[in-house]
C-alpha cells in the first residue's frame, strides 16, 4: 500500500463514522482510528410563561374534497410485499457505469436476480451490486452520487 492510498484511506475513514480501521497485508500492517471529540452540553432549563387557556380557533373546511398531487411512482403498497436490496458495503452509490450511460435500474423496471441495478465505488474501486431477486424496481431509495453505509437499502423490489 503507497502512501497515496493510505492519504485516500484517510480521507474516506473521516468522512464515515467508521471509529477504528486495521488492514493487513503480506509484511504491512496499518490500524486508523478516528479521533473522538466529546463535546459537552449544558441547558440552562427557562421556565415557561404560563398561559391563560383561549378559546380554539374555528376552522372552515371545503365542502370539495382537495385534488391529490398525482407522483411519477409506483401505488403506494405495503412494504411487507417488497424484497430490499441492501448495500454490502460502505462507499458512494452511482446509478450509472458512467455519466453518459443509461441508468443501471430505475423505478418500473423489469429486473432478474444476477442483474447489475448500481454501482458502490469504495476507495477507487467500482464494485457491481447484483439484485438477488427477480422483480420489478419499485423505489430508489438511494440519491446517485451519495454516500451509502453498510447494509443500508438501496432499492425495494416487487417479486415477480
């Protein structure tokens, strides 16, 4: 390991909240721990002016029931019928191979279990997640471009 990827270990150790890190290779050993800062509080508690109770206002409501902001999304159904694939490791979540390639998986897509539905770049490398699953991509419920933990939900899925 060079020195170069020890400064990028560095790097993504500090911006997760990973406490302690120990890589071992052939004759190298390097431990990273992060450095804890305490930060202590003190709340002065104020006492609360007392109200005198008030009458509650009176609110008309529309004899029309309001319109519903239709969504681009799949019906609400219960999240007992989903299957969640969930990131098997800490790094950045890309929804794509490349910027100007098509999405891996989106919401209404056709997916099979083997399939590449995104991709988790940690440390420089561009790792494939595989859906286990057969279905359909019912949420995203990752930003591209973010930081994901691991075993954080990435997508739900509706089994086919």
């Amino acid at each position: 390991m060079d020195y170069k990827q020890i400064q990028e270990l560095i790097k993504t150790i500090n911006k997760s909240n990973i406490g302690e890190l120990s890589i071992e290779e052939k004759d190298f050993k390097i431990t990273i721990k992060q450095k804890k800062e305490y930060v202590q509080t003190f709340v002065n508690p104020q006492p609360l002016p007392q109200q005198l109770p008030q009458a509650a206002p009176t609110v008309s409501l529309p004899s029309t029931p309001a319109a519903t902001p239709t969504t681009a999304s799949a019906p609400a159904k219960s999240d007992d019928n989903f299957i969640t694939i969930k990131s098997p490791m800490i790094g950045t979540f890309y929804r794509r191979a490349s910027p100007d390639k098509p999405l891996l998986a989106d919401v209404g897509q056709e997916v099979k279990a083997g399939q590449t539905v995104c991709i988790i770049e940690a440390m420089k490398l561009f790792n494939e997640i595989e859906s286990e699953v057969s279905g359909t991509i019912v949420k995203v419920l990752v930003d591209d471009a973010s930081p994901v933990e691991y075993d954080q939900p990435l997508f739900l899925v509706e089994p086919n």
